[in-house]
C-alpha cells in the first residue's frame, strides 16, 4: 500500500548501452529495476558501436518501460514524475531516452525531472544503504568517468578530482583486448587476475603534479601495451593472468591511495565507491580495509546497481523533485553535462 505522502518515481537510462527503466518509491525503496543489455551486440564489434546503441534504444525502451511498470504494479496515474538521464553519455542514446521521457510526461501530466548521469550512480548507494546520508566522498568509476566527488548534501556536489584521459573502466577494457579477452574487460580482467600474481610485473602509478586527486590511467594502459609487444619481440612467453593481476592492482592502488588522501583532507567519516568499476571485487576489498584502518564507514551498491541502470536515476531524482527540480518541455540531451550544485 502506498501512503498518500509516498513520492513514486518512474526512471528512464538510456546513456550507453543499456536501455534501462525503474520504478522507484521515496528514492530508496526499488519497485522494480529492468535492464535489457546491449552487452552481447556490442562485443562483435569490440566495443559500444554509438549508431547501433541509439538504434537498439529505440526498439526496446518501451517494452522496458511497460515492463517495469507491470513489475511494480503500478500504473501512470500512480506515478508523480517521470526522470531520465540527460547527460553525459552518448547523445544518440540519452535522445532516446529524453524523448520518450517528455512523451510520457506530456500525455500523463506528470512532472518531468532531468538527472545527471554521475549523480545517479553516487545515489545508488542510498538504495541498500538506508544509513547513509550526506555528506560522504564518493569514487565514481565507471566506462566513460573517474571523478572523485564530494557529495555535500542531497544533489550538492564539488568535483575534487577526475581523470586527464582514459577512465578507469576504459582502460581495464583497452589492457583486455590486448590480451584477447574481448568487451567487456572488466569483468574478465578480474576473473583472470584472481589465477595471477599482482607482483610479477610492476606497471606505472601515476601521480599529477599539484593535482593530488585527479587520475591518469593513459600510461598504465601503455605501460602493458608495451610489456606485451616486448615479449612478443622477444619471443619471450606472456603469462595473461600476471599482466591482468599486475594492471589491476596498479589501477586499484592509485584508486584508493587517491580516495584516502581526499579523504583525509577533507575529513570525511563516510566513503562511497560507484560506477561499474565499483563491482571489482579487488577493489572494493583494498578500500574496506583502508577505511576500516581509518574508522571511515564505507558503502558500495550491489554489482546490478553498479552498471548502468534507472533505479540509481530513480534515487537522484527524488532528491532532485524533493528540492524542487523540474524541466520543461524543452529539455534536451546534453552528452557533456558537468556535475555541480543544483
Ligand atoms: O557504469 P558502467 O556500467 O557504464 C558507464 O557509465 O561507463 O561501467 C562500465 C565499465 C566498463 O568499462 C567495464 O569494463 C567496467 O565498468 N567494469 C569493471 C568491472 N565490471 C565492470 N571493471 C573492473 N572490474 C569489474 N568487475
Ligand atoms: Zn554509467
């Protein structure tokens, strides 16, 4: 039963590459949360092909969205708005999901709440952590970003820190493929690096002069790109399992030295990690422990919440439309859009 105060929000994801949409209560209570992935297309092509993605957005965002409204036996009228991310992403893709966003808000009369990408996944941790509240540090690793935020209170955020070139994500996709495990890498570059030793190869840890918190993972990236063509060269044999060991325990090492130094500068008791980075097991152990050791309460979604998906959309808008966030019928799709203060 739901009580007459009860926000009930219907979300829209369609940034990348998975064409997603949620029902979503008080902004942590999922009523229903469905993914169709467009994983299995995009591996023939070794990566997110933007054209195909937009096109196969607008074959199953509707099936998607009846879905997740039969799932939580709700209705439109039932609903009190109607969010979407807006940006950044591929603007093909998040047009899809704009669209059809404003179509249903225009013929249910419902409000219309825009959400930015990076804000959703820093709100799915509020999903299975009814504990947490602002304000926290939150690592935000995913495909296309590597920003560490500081989340001041419900849809306040500062940027300290983000990548100069490739995100996290991207390079554990980019070092995969070298080694022929296909798209996505993550996941496989994690599951072979539990059969290597980290420390059989010792890849670059990249700092920024004056910019403590920001990320360079260009140079991990090549650093592997060059070891494998030296072998090869060398004629000497690759053990995959040790490169995949060994880059990952560099990513994660600056990862966390980063989050920590942050998180002692601004003296934070609470840390988040997000993104679909976030679901690396290695990871989230290396920063359980360099919070316990520092008495920082840590909070990390579960992997489904992860990745892309519209229950995190439905999170952030509740924050958003408690605070008074409406778009107009003229909202557009903004594939840059920074994160910021409201
Ligand atoms: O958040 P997400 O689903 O999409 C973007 O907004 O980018 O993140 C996808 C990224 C991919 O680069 C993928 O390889 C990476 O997250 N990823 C992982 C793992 N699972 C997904 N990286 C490392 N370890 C994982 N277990
Ligand atoms: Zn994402």
């Amino acid at each position: 039963m739901n009580k007459k105060e009860d926000i009930i929000i219907l979300a829209i994801e369609s940034s990348c590459d998975e064409t997603a949409a949620a029902v979503v209560k008080n902004g942590r209570e999922v009523l229903s949360n469905i993914i169709s992935s467009q994983i299995e297309l995009h591996k023939l092509y070794g990566g997110v092909v933007p054209e195909i993605a937009s096109r196969k957005h607008i074959e199953k965002i509707n099936q998607v969205i009846e879905e997740a409204l039969k799932t939580a036996d709700k209705s439109l009228d039932e609903i009190d708005a109607v969010a979407v991310t807006y940006g950044p992403g591929l603007v093909g893709a998040l047009l899809v999901g704009v669209a059809e966003a404003k179509a249903i808000s225009y013929a249910a009369q419902k409000p219309l709440v825009g959400v930015h990408h990076i804000e959703g996944h820093i709100c799915a941790n509020y999903i299975e952590n009814p504990k947490l509240e602002p304000p926290f540090l939150c690592l935000v690793a995913s495909g296309g970003h590597t920003h560490l935020v500081l989340a001041k209170d419900y849809g306040k955020y500062q940027v300290i820190g983000r990548t100069r070139d490739d995100a996290a994500g991207e390079a554990f996709d980019k070092v995969a493929r070298a080694i022929g495990l296909g798209y996505p890498g993550g996941p496989k570059m994690e599951k072979l690096s539990k059969e290597g030793n980290p420390d059989a190869i010792l890849f670059p840890r990249a700092k920024i002069a004056d910019h403590p918190y920001d990320f360079s993972f260009s140079g991990v990236k090549s650093a592997v790109l060059n070891y494998l063509n030296g072998c090869k060269m060398k004629g000497i044999p690759v053990v995959e399992a040790d490169v995949a060991a060994s880059f990952q325990k560099a990513v994660v090492q600056v990862l966390v030295e980063h989050a920590m130094l942050a998180a002692r500068e601004f003296g934070v008791k609470q840390f988040a990690i997000a993104g679909g980075v976030a679901s690396n097991a290695a990871l989230r152990e290396e920063m359980r422990q360099a919070c316990e050791k520092r008495k920082i309460d840590f909070y990390h979604p579960s992997p489904i919440l992860c990745t892309d998906n519209a229950a995190m959309i439905g999170a952030a808008a509740y924050y958003e439309y408690l605070a008074g966030t409406r778009h107009g019928w003229d909202l557009n799709a903004v594939p840059n859009l920074k994160l910021g203060e409201r």
